[in-house]
C-alpha cells in the first residue's frame, strides 16, 4: 500500500521491483518496465523515484501507452489520475472524498492554494498555516467548502499533499508548480497579465512558464 508519508527516493531497480508487483496488465507492464529502464526513469527521475507517483505515471501510461512530451498534458492526466483512477491498483477500491467536489472545482480551488503558496515562496505548511491557505482560496474562486474536508481531501483522497513528521508538503514540488499555471492559464486577461509580470523574473528558476 502507498504511504502518506515522505519517503526515501526510489533507484531505476527499486523503481522496477515496485512496477513489476503492481496488478496491471501485463503485457502494458512490461512495454512501461522496457521504457523506463531504456530512458523513461532517468528522463523523469525526480518524478519516478516517487512511489506513489510513479504507480500514477503507470496508469497516464496506461492510457496511450506512452508519456506525453508536453508537460501539461502530463500533469494534467497525472492530475486526472490522482482524482479518479489511483485507487484502480487496489482492486477497485475507491477512496470516498469528503467535499463532494467534481475534478474541475477541485483543481480550481487546489490552483488557487498553490499559487498562494508559490508566491511566498512556500513549500511546507503546518496545519493551521494549510487551513489558512484554503480559506483564502475559497474566497479567491468562490468555491464554498468546509475547509478541513478539503485539506483532508488533498492529503488523503487525492494526494496532492503528503505528511512530513509535523508538516505538510506536496507529493511532488511539480505540483505547486502545474497548478500555479494552471490559475494563471484560467484567469482573466487582466489578472493574468499581472501574474506574468509579477512572476516572469522567475522564469528559469522553475516550470510554471514552462507549463504554462
């Protein structure tokens, strides 16, 4: 079972290991285990190296049988993935999420979070620090929701979020960084010109250019 907390990363052999004993179909497990020792595990390492990320990268696969090239794309799926179809690798089992939001106002209100966080400069959050961040987004979005549910929802249904000891961080930092795009891509025309100029010095320090 995948746990909630950080994890040390993964070598391309434990990588493997893992894949091989995922219930997946096989002959797709063994074009994926090809893939990922020719190039996929070093193309993506910081993201494979990741348990539970790379049983999602198994499944965006699953879906085309490839890795799509634009990061977007990718993320967006790995996104799609996390919300609907993880729990696919525990035989069916589907985790029940408490706020009852779809996958659109989910992400809407997730972007928000992550652009809050990312213009701090925030990549770990204590409890009341999280709650706050979603309270503000809330308003941000206009998406009622009880708050607690929502943090919930992120670290334990949807998995955006982990637990580190006393802390919370994101599954993988990337995340911040495809959501944060993915406000700005929403936004109006106005507010996404305010967010470029105020964000373009870090265009080659991160991927929310790149994303975007």
């Amino acid at each position: 079972e995948f746990t909630l907390l950080k994890v040390q990363p993964l070598s391309l052999e434990l990588a493997s290991d893992l894949v091989s004993k995922l219930p997946f179909d096989e002959d797709l497990k063994a074009k994926f285990l090809e893939d990922l020792r020719k190039s996929l595990f070093e193309k993506h390492k910081s993201f494979l190296s990741n348990p539970l990320l790379l049983s999602i990268m198994l499944l965006t696969y699953g879906q085309s049988a490839n890795i799509p090239d634009k990061l977007n794309v990718f993320y967006n799926q790995a996104y799609e993935a996390l919300f609907e179809r993880h729990d696919a690798l525990k035989g069916g089992y589907a985790r029940s999420r408490k706020t009852k939001l779809d996958i659109q106002d989910f992400a809407k209100l997730f972007s928000a979070f992550c652009l809050q966080s990312y213009d701090k400069g925030q990549l770990e959050f204590s409890r009341v620090e999280a709650l706050s961040l979603v309270e503000k987004s809330k308003a941000i979005v206009g998406i009622e929701v009880n708050k607690d549910d929502f943090l919930k929802d992120s670290l334990q249904a949807v998995c955006l979020l982990i637990e580190d000891g006393l802390k919370m961080i994101f599954s993988h930092r990337s995340f911040q960084e495809y959501f944060t795009a993915r406000f700005i891509a929403e936004s109006s025309p106005e507010v996404q010109k305010g967010l470029i100029e105020k964000y373009s010095p870090r265009v080659r320090r991160d991927s929310v250019f790149a994303l975007l």
